[in-house]
C-alpha cells in the first residue's frame, strides 16, 4: 500500500512538473508576444506621427499657395478697376 501511494505521489509530481514546465512554455510565449506587440505599436505610433507631419506640411503650403492666388487675384481686379476708372 506504501508503495502504490509513494508511485501515485512520484506520478503526480511528475505531472505537476509537467504542467509548470507547459505553464512557464506559455508564461514566456505570452511575454514574446507582448513585446512584439509593444514594438508594433510603437511602430505604428512613430508612422502616425510621420503622416501628421506630412499632412500638416502640404496643409501649410497649400494654405501659402491659395493665399498667392488670391493676392494675385485681388492685385489684378485692383489693376482692372484703375484701369476702367480712368477710361471713363
């Protein structure tokens, strides 16, 4: 009887030894994929931040470019004004 126990003892050490092992195995898969995770993100973050960049630059020369035209425009309805004024 001693025996049978002393096996089921060693056997269910055995198998606890198992499933720690399996458990840490997953414990360090989980943590792998966590990093990889972080380090996507911040990838992800870092690209953001590069189209914001990007946009805000074509916004701000967009914005310079119209205000060129509608200095160009005013300038040239002022000149059509003088021009139509002293005509008359």
């Amino acid at each position: 009887m001693e025996a049978e126990h002393r096996d089921k003892v060693s056997g269910m050490r055995a198998e606890v030894n198992e499933l720690r092992s399996a458990f840490d195995g997953r414990v360090q898969e989980f943590k792998r994929q966590v990093d990889e995770f972080k380090k996507n993100n911040e990838a992800i973050e870092a690209l953001k931040k590069a189209h914001a960049k990007e946009i805000a630059a074509h916004v701000q020369e967009s914005n310079a470019k119209y205000n060129v035209l509608v200095t160009e425009k005013l300038e040239m309805e002022d000149a059509l004004k003088a021009k139509h004024s002293v005509d008359i």
